[in-house]
C-alpha cells in the first residue's frame, strides 16, 4: 500500500512539473538573476521587464491563434510596423496633431485590412498563408521605407498623448502599457478557453476536414484568426512607437522570429503540445527575465541569441515528441 502510494506521488509530481515546468524554470531564472545581480530584483526593473513583455505578449498571441488554425503568418512584424508608421505619419500632418482617437482608431482599421488581405490571399486565392503573408510582408516593408525614407519619424508636432500607452504609469509604478495588455490577455484567454468561438479555432487547426464535416466553416475560422492577430499586432505597434517616441520601417525586424519562439515555448506550459494564451504569455516573460539579466550583467550580445536559439529547438523538439507520443496513444 505504502508503495502504491509512492508511486502515485511520483506520477502526479512528474505530471505536475511536466505541466508546469516553464512556470518553474522562469522562477528559477528569475532567482538566479536576483542573486548574481542585486539591482534587477527592485520594483523599477521588474515593472520595465512587464512594460517590454507587452509587445513580445500581444503578438505572440496573435501568432498563437494563426497557429492555432493550423497555419502561420510571417507578416506580424510586419503588422506591428505599419501601425507604428501610419500612427507617426499620420499625427505629424498638419491638422492631425488634435485627432488622436480618430487616428488611432483609422491605423487599426488598416492593419486590420492588411490580415484581412492576407486571410483573403490563402482562403479565397488559394495561396499558402506563409507564401502569402511573406509576399505582403516584403510590399508593406516597402511602403514604410518609402513613407518614412527608410529612417525614423519623430516629431514635435505630435500630440502629449502619444506617449500615453507607452510611458505613462498608473499610481507613479505600474506602467499604462502593462495595464492595457493585461485585460487584452484576460479577454483572449476568455474567448480562445471558454466560448465555443474561441474553441473552434482548436477545432479547425486539429482537424479542418472534420469540422468542414460538420458544418463548420474553415475558412471562417481561419478569417477570425488573422484579422484578431493583424488587431493585436496593430495595438503592439502603437505601443512600441508610443514607448519609443519614434517610428521606424524596421521596429517589427525581430517580431516573428520572437513571436514563434514564445508560441512553441508557450505549446509546452499547461496544455502541453497545444498552443494556448497562458503558455505564450509565460514563454513571454521569460524571454524578457533572460534578456534583462543578461544585459544588467553586460553578458555579450551574441549570447541571447544563443539562448533563445536553444529554447526554441528544445521547445520544437519537446512538443513534436510530444505529439508522436499522443499518435500512438491514440494508435
């Protein structure tokens, strides 16, 4: 009996770290930093670590339900960029400076166009979503450049609010941007966990000839899909201009190659071999611990790349053993 007991303690704490272990490593990440670096474990750094989590949460969450589906989209730098240009453009007309909200409102709607070209692209044209969102993503890179010179925008003609999202903190301590991306991330965990809407998106990734079968519609699914990660991505891009007080046709550079990252890191946390919002969110965080802990200890620059590199073949690795093993235990 002792034994049967022992032994079911030992598999419910393997299942237990094996469902939680990203949240554990992040931690313990977080504690060895903390150790070796005294400064990085005050509240001022702790809250720039949430306020660069932000931009890296909101698009990897839009890569998330791409993903879902069971496609990709390489454009969501591309997304983020085009919103940060069109704001910075915008604003610096003559007339403009005092429409913000109106602004704001009109870049969204644009990038919002943009993954509505690209779903229309894949579902309508038939061309395959990574073809086609790097074939948008090459034309809108070369509007940027030309709107902006290919250099940075910055002017004084915007408006004080420009800042707002990206620099203003409620209280004197919690950063604006943190607040925003915290109920866009309950709102998203509530719709893809706990409507039926969300959960058909699981369903068409998971099997698309099923739910065409019973009278889901795929290509629906798949419109939703981009459209809320292009809306994502459009609000990730004013913030980081917003942060930045500039615009440049480059800011998104880095996004996809992030963003995939933290959706494969993401697919092992919770639901492991599922994408899902939390996991993205912690995956997240954890590239933000890395890299500021590696900076405060003036680590060379070379080294986080190394680092994400690493996390994300192990994170590949782990989820593809983990969908092999799920085959044949359905086989």
């Amino acid at each position: 009996m002792a034994k049967q007991n022992t032994k079911a303690g030992g598999m419910q704490a393997s299942k237990f770290v094996t469902k939680y272990w990203l949240g554990l490593f992040t931690m313990l990440v977080f504690l060895f930093f903390s150790i070796m670096q005294p400064r990085y474990c005050t509240v001022s750094n702790i809250m720039s670590m949430l306020s660069s989590t932000c931009i890296l949460a909101l698009v990897g969450m839009g890569e998330t339900l791409i993903m879902c589906v069971g496609e990709t989209d390489y454009s969501v730098g591309m997304e983020l960029t085009v919103a940060a240009v069109v704001m910075a453009k915008v604003l610096d007309q003559d007339g403009f400076s005092n429409w913000y909200i109106p602004v704001f409102i009109l870049t969204l709607l644009i990038v919002v166009g943009y993954g509505v070209i690209n779903v229309y692209l894949h579902v309508k044209i038939k061309i395959p979503s990574f073809v086609a969102t790097l074939g948008t993503s090459l034309v809108a890179t070369g509007i940027c450049k030309w709107l902006t010179d290919s250099g940075s925008i910055s002017s004084r003609r915007w408006p004080s609010c420009y800042t707002f999202l990206g620099q203003h903190y409620a209280l004197g301590v919690i950063p604006v941007s943190v607040i925003v991306t915290v109920i866009i991330i309950v709102i998203m965990w509530i719709y893809s966990e706990r409507t039926r809407s969300g959960k058909l998106l699981y369903a068409v990734g998971s099997s698309s000839t099923t739910c065409e079968y019973v009278g889901v519609s795929v290509g629906k699914q798949k419109i939703k899909a981009f459209v809320i990660c292009a809306l994502l991505c459009a609000i990730a891009g004013i913030m980081q201009t917003s942060m930045l007080n500039s615009a440049t046709p480059y800011m998104g550079t880095d996004s996809l190659m992030n963003a995939l990252t933290v959706l494969m890191l993401g697919a092992t946390f919770i639901k492991p071999g599922v994408y899902n919002i939390p996991g993205t969110i912690m995956a997240s965080f954890l590239l933000r611990v890395i890299s500021f802990g590696m900076t405060m200890m003036s680590a060379p620059s070379f080294a986080f790349d190394l680092v994400q590199g690493g996390l994300l073949l192990f994170s590949v690795s782990l989820v593809t053993v983990i969908h092999a093993h799920q085959s044949k235990s359905i086989g």
